[in-house]
C-alpha cells in the first residue's frame, strides 16, 4: 500500500492538492496522512521562558487544529468514498519542515503533497517559498507540488525532460513508471539543449532509459533551448498538453538552481500543471 502524505494549511490552495493526490490515485492502494501544521509566527523569535506563556495561544491552535482536519475527514469519507483509499490525520505543533521530516521517516511515507502558489500579480510564480524549501530539503521522498488554479482530469500524457547525463534506477523511476502504467500514460521524454549530438555517456544512459520504460508507450523528443530550461519546460508542457511535468532532483543540474529562490524570483516556473520532483 503506498503511504501518501498530504499538507494542508486548509486552505483552497491545500484542498485542490488533495483532490488532485486523490484523483491521481483513485486506482491505487493508498493510506493518506493530513498533516497540518501550527506555530505562531512570532513563536520563533522568543525565549523558552515566553513561550510557555504561550500556552493559551497554542491550545487555541491544537484545538483548531484538529477541528479543521475533522471536518476535512468527514467531508472526504462523505464526498470522496474510495475502497483504495484510508486517510488518517496528524497535527503537530512545529515548523512544517521538521514535521515533514519526523512523519516521512515515522512512517515511510511514499509521496508528499502540497499545494503550491507563488508571488501574485502578473509574474505569478509555480514555486512559492514553501515548495522551494521542501524540495531544497527532502530530498529521500517525491514530492508532487500542485499549482493553485490546476483541474486535474486526466493523466495521458506526462512529460519528462531530462538530459541523459546520469543513469536511471528502477527505483527512482518508480513513481514515474507506476503512474504511467496505471493511466496507461504516454511518457514525452524531452532533451532541451542548443546541440543535440550526445556523448557516448549520454547514449548509454538512453539505451537504460529506454530499458526501464518497458512496455510504457514513450518517445523521445529534442527541444531547442530558449531563454532558459525553465520557460523551455513550460513552453514544450503546454505545446504538447502535457498533464504532469516530472523531474529528478539530481545534485549540480538545472533543478538545483530552479530551487534557488533568487532564480525563482527571476525567472520562476510558470507551470500550469503539477510538478512531480523525484528524488536521486
């Protein structure tokens, strides 16, 4: 059974991320943990000492806490009725990093979710300050991160940029492969470059690419790069209606910069639909 871990602030933002994780799932075994988190914002600049004066602060916060996951819960088990599916709820009193990383541990969690939303206004971007700061941080779990305004319908096609210059593990194409044989998806495998000549490192790690999509229905395509990896990710997803984008988090590549937050600033990742980050 995989264990998917859901976060939520119950928020709209949160709570399209959970119909997406549960649509995107609806064919496969799951146990969902609700995870929410609480602390004052001004909590980490005080004293010990002030904070247990706090006390009446935070059990205000548990109390709501646990109010909020109810009724998420009950509206789910009302509304979201699957045989594949289990939800259980967790409420911690911590900085949602550290909470993240006892549960994903705790109970070997397969996948995390979050809904995700950046600066507003005419340069809105994919990756908000939260999203960059778990995949910056959890790098042992996937992590699918879901645009506020996305409508999930259907998984037919997911897209795959990659540039060949690592080996694939059956292990860290799992979620990948397992997604696409469920939805029977198509998997748009993608090298954005200016020269598309590749190395004979490159071409080995394609011949093992090609081995590990098995039976999956895949084909390869070369995409000229623009202004940078980024808008060339988004442009070719929305140009091929593309239903997920997924991406290995592989230390020194273009994903790493992508989670540096003056680069997000900068250029951001106007994605539309929800970003699967794997892990190496």
């Amino acid at each position: 059974m995989k264990k998917i871990l859901l976060l939520t602030d119950f928020s709209n933002n949160a709570w399209n991320a959970i119909f997406t994780a549960l649509k995107m799932h609806e064919h496969i075994h799951c146990h969902f943990f609700l995870l929410n988190t609480y602390e004052p914002s001004f909590a980490n600049i005080l004293g010990d000492k002030t904070k247990k004066r706090l006390g009446v602060i935070y059990e205000s916060l548990e109390k709501n806490s646990g109010i909020e996951l109810d009724k998420i819960m009950q509206y789910l088990a009302k509304n979201h009725a699957n045989k594949n599916h289990t939800f259980e709820k967790r409420s911690f009193s911590s900085d949602f990093i550290n909470a993240v990383k006892e549960i994903r541990i705790e109970e070997d969690i397969d996948l995390i979710v979050m809904g995700t939303k950046g600066a507003t206004g005419a340069k809105e971007i994919f990756m908000g300050s939260n999203t960059v700061k778990l995949i910056k941080t959890i790098n042992t779990c996937p992590i699918l991160a879901v645009p506020s305004q996305h409508d999930f319908k259907d998984l037919s096609t997911i897209l795959f940029p990659t540039a060949f210059t690592k080996p694939y593990s059956k292990y860290e194409l799992n979620p990948l492969t397992e997604l696409a044989s469920v939805w029977k998806s198509k998997i748009l495998i993608c090298h954005i470059a200016q020269e598309f000549v590749l190395n004979d490192e490159q071409i080995s790690n394609k011949e093992i690419l090609i081995k590990r999509m098995g039976k999956i229905a895949h084909s390869f395509h070369n995409v000229e790069m623009q202004a940078n990896i980024a808008d060339s990710i988004g442009m070719f997803a929305k140009e091929s209606d593309s239903d997920v984008i997924v991406l290995i988090n592989y230390k020194h590549t273009f994903i790493e910069n992508l989670t540096h937050e003056a680069v997000i600033k900068k250029v951001g990742f106007h994605s539309k639909i929800p970003l699967l980050v794997l892990p190496e």
